[in-house]
C-alpha cells in the first residue's frame, strides 16, 4: 500500500500550500491513501468542519489531530459523526471523537489510522503505549487489516522512536508531529516498522513554528504574554513521509520524506 502522510497543516499558508503541492506530488507518488494532520489548520489553533470538508474535497482520506483537537468548539459536535477525524485515542473514557478508523480502499483493502499522544513535555494523558498495544491487537496486521499507521503527536523524539521500537512488526508506520520541524530519521526498523520522528508542519517556515516571529521572541525574552501568537503568513512549504507497505503482513518496504515548497530542502 502506498501511503502519504501530511504533517500539522498550520493555518492558511499551511491550507494553501497542501491545495498547491498534494496534487502535484499526488500525481507523482499515485498513494492509495492520503492522511493529513489537521490540528493547527484553523488560525494556528484547531480544526472546524468547513475545513474537514475542503480536506476532503481535496481527497485527503484521513485526518488526524493533537494537543490542539478541541480548540475550535464546533469540532465537537462534528467529530461526533465523521469517523474520519480522528483524535489521540489515550484522552480519558467520554471524549468526543474516537481514536482510529479503518479506511477502506476501493479493492477491499484496509488501513487502520490511529493518532495517540505522547506524554513527555505535553499535558497529562493516559498512557499512550497503553492505549495503542490494545488496538493493534486487536487488529493484526494480515489479518484485519493489510497496514496500520499511527500519527503520535509529542514533543521528545526519545518518546516516538521508543514507541515505533515498541510496535516494531505490528505496525507499518510511527511517524510523529507536534514539533512542526521535519527530522531526517526516516528509516524502516529491524521487524519492518517505519519511522520518523516527526513529518514536520505544512506552514510557512519564515516562522516561529508557524507563528509570526515578533511576539514568540517577546516571550522568550521578557516575561510578558500580552501579544497573542498570530500565524505566519508567507508562502508555505509542504511537508510529509511517503510510505510504501506489503498488503500480506503490513510492513514497511520504503519511506522517503517529502517536502515541497520555498524553505526547506525540497525532497
Ligand atoms: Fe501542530
Ligand atoms: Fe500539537
């Protein structure tokens, strides 16, 4: 299965920059399936429906979220009922939303995406590799379902590469957001689990990760919280993780980094 992962889209630079460049790299790569971390796509600072819905118009199959999944209320309700918009499954018993879906390809073919978080540096949650160990045993790969992917959404690369080492043969990919700043750790470990520790954020990266720079700045330097963070708005670059799967046992067989856009190194 060919799998294309879309790190944290932030706010309208990160929306504009997945509209320019998923079609072309859609085009080059021909995924099966398009994941997309929405968390940061409304305004820096959450996701709503209009914008679920233009993701999907875009023929994004999945979204997943983080720390930021409940800032904009009116997800709440939406989360509800669209199975596609999935949030981190380790938030306590009664949150909204759930934790994983199983999209289904148009041959039968099925993926399981999960999004978890991590817990160091982050807010107190339950235990993510707790949380994750359930479902993937619950679904093993080759059998109830052809590939897994988990978006685990934290702060220490320690963390995610400790959780890609944990699920190593049970899942296909650990690939990490949050941090919004790609890491160039892609590999496929021993049992066939590939990893990078973060996708990096689609969002401009003449920035503060995503922010505009002034009152990030401010708030390193003086003690002073006044200024609200407000979203860079530059051209933005267009970051991710391309995977290739076996549909036998779920494993990785490739992963390559994809960026696209004015910043970085495109790859
Ligand atoms: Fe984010
Ligand atoms: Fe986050």
């Amino acid at each position: 299965m060919k799998i294309l992962f879309i790190g944290d889209v932030v706010a309208r630079a990160g929306r504009d920059a997945l509209a320019k460049y998923l079609p072309e790299v859609r085009k080059e790569l021909s995924p099966d399936v398009v994941i997309v971390n929405g968390e940061n796509a409304a305004h820096g600072i959450g996701i709503n429906d209009k914008i679920c819905k233009e993701f999907f118009d875009m023929h994004v199959d999945v979204i997943t979220l983080g720390n930021h999944a409940w800032d904009q209320r009116e997800v709440i309700p939406y989360i509800e009922k669209e199975g596609r918009l999935v949030r981190p499954i380790n938030y306590p018993e009664g949150t909204p939303g759930k934790g994983a879906y199983i999209h289904e390809l148009s041959g039968g073919r099925k993926i399981m995406v999960i999004n978890a978080m991590a817990r160091l540096f982050m807010d107190p949650l339950d235990d993510p590799f707790a949380a994750v160990d359930k479902i993937v045993r619950a679904h093993p790969m080759g059998k109830a379902v052809n590939a897994i992917f988990l978006d685990f959404h934290g702060e220490a690369t320690s963390e995610k590469m400790a959780m890609a080492h944990y699920l190593d043969g049970r899942v296909s990919a650990v690939i990490g957001t949050h941090t919004h700043i790609p890491t160039a750790d892609s590999q496929i470990l021993s049992g066939g689990t590939a990893l990078q520790c973060d996708a990096g954020m689609t969002g401009d990266y003449n920035s503060v990760i995503g922010m505009k720079i002034d009152t990030p700045i401010i708030r390193f330097t003086r003690k002073l919280s006044m200024e609200r963070l407000s979203p860079a708005d530059g051209d933005g670059t267009m970051c991710g993780v391309y995977i290739e799967t076996n549909d036998a046992n779920g494993k990785a067989q490739k992963i390559s980094a994809v960026r696209r856009g004015p910043r970085l190194l495109n790859a």
